[in-house]
C-alpha cells in the first residue's frame, strides 16, 4: 500500500500544477476533478486499514468528485473560457510555481518531522503525505495571491483545502474525530458561495478579473 498512497499523493502534485497553469478554465476543472478522485482514492486506501475511514471516502466522493466538480464544471461552463492574465507573466508563472513546489517538497520531504513532530512522519508514506500537504497548501495560495481570474481563485482554495485534507488522513488516521472532522471542514459551501461571487463579478463588470473590483465602488 506504501507504494501505491506514494504515487497518488505525487500526482496530486501534478494535477495542482495543471489546475494552477492551464489558461482554459474547463481544462482546469478537468484536472481538479482529476484531484478529487484521487484524493478519494487515498482516503480509501488508509480506509483498508481503518474501516472507520470509508464513510469519509464516500462523503469526499459525493462532495469533492460529484458536487464541487459539478459546481466549477457549471461555472466553467459560461462566460470566456480563457483565464484571465494573471499577474505573473505566463511563461513565468509554469517556471515559479514548478520551482516553489520542488523547493517546499523537497524541505519538507527531508524535514517532515519540523511540520510534524510524530513518529509517522518519519516513516513512509506518511513522510511524502506530509510534504504533498504542504506543497498543495503552497501551491493553492500561489493560485489565490497571484491570479486575477476570480474563478481561478476558487480552485486555489480547493487546493489548499485538499492539502488539509491530505494531512488529516495522514497523520490523524487512527482518531475517531478524523472521519466527522474530514466531513465537516470540507468547503462546499464556501465553494457555493465563492462561485455565486464570482457570477455577480461577471454579471456586473462583463469580467471575472479581480484587478477591476474597485470599480465596483461607483
């Protein structure tokens, strides 16, 4: 199991990257529904060892796969399916963001015992569980500090939310509150919200670039 929890928590490394710098918005809700499954899968594979964490794959299925891929599906769906230019170049911004996640995986993969002071963290796949966490988290505020497509947005806070995600079933697996904490701090409703935000931003200013919020004010 070690080997296979290993590649699917890499590939969540992939699929954020593809969320974070692909400019068509539908491509990137691909990749984030990509993400969602895999995250599943993960939370299924500690499920072989803990019964208790089925219930939470099942819910992270409906919430994470079915709903909020459906919802930013939708959204995708209207309006210019290109992104908007975000604030880093382009062709700059697939070199930092790749940079920024081999920087922070790599610390944290040898130092995973300074984010996590536990026995696990020591051991394997918990110690590359541990790195992924934090690089999603990292790469998710990347997304929401540097893009100007609001929708663009809402997927890096599902990224650093996956990244939570990632780290409560790695180093809490064996707590009984894993599962009810895992349900309740998952964020489709801010999702719902965040996406009937950016709606209105479209709907009032023919655009979802955040850099022009302030006209709002007149």
């Amino acid at each position: 199991m070690d080997a296979l929890v290993r590649t699917l928590a890499l590939t969540l490394l992939l699929t954020s990257f593809l969320a974070v710098e692909s400019r068509d918005l539908r491509r990137a809700t691909h990749a984030y529904m990509l993400q969602a499954l895999v995250m599943v899968a993960i939370i299924g594979s500690f499920a072989t060892l803990h019964p208790g964490l089925w219930v939470w794959a099942a819910t992270a299925f409906v919430t994470k796969f079915a709903l909020v891929s459906w919802l930013l599906h939708r959204a995708s769906a209207h309006g210019d399916r290109r992104e908007v230019p975000p604030y880093v170049p382009a062709w700059a911004s697939g070199l930092l963001v790749a940079a920024l996640a081999l920087a922070v995986y790599t610390f944290l993969h040898v130092n995973a015992s300074l984010l996590a002071p536990t026995p696990l963290a020591e051991l394997e796949p918990y110690r590359t569980n541990v790195a992924v966490s934090l690089t999603l988290l990292f790469v998710g505020t990347y997304a929401v500090l540097t893009r100007r497509d609001a929708f663009k947005v809402v997927l890096g806070v599902c990224l650093i939310e996956n990244g939570a995600h990632l780290s409560l079933v790695t180093l809490a697996t064996g707590m009984r509150e894993t599962v009810l904490i895992g349900i309740v701090t998952d964020v489709v409703v801010a999702i719902v919200l965040l996406l009937h935000l950016v709606a209105g931003i479209e709907s009032r200013l023919g655009t979802r670039d955040t850099a022009r919020l302030r006209e709002l004010r007149w």
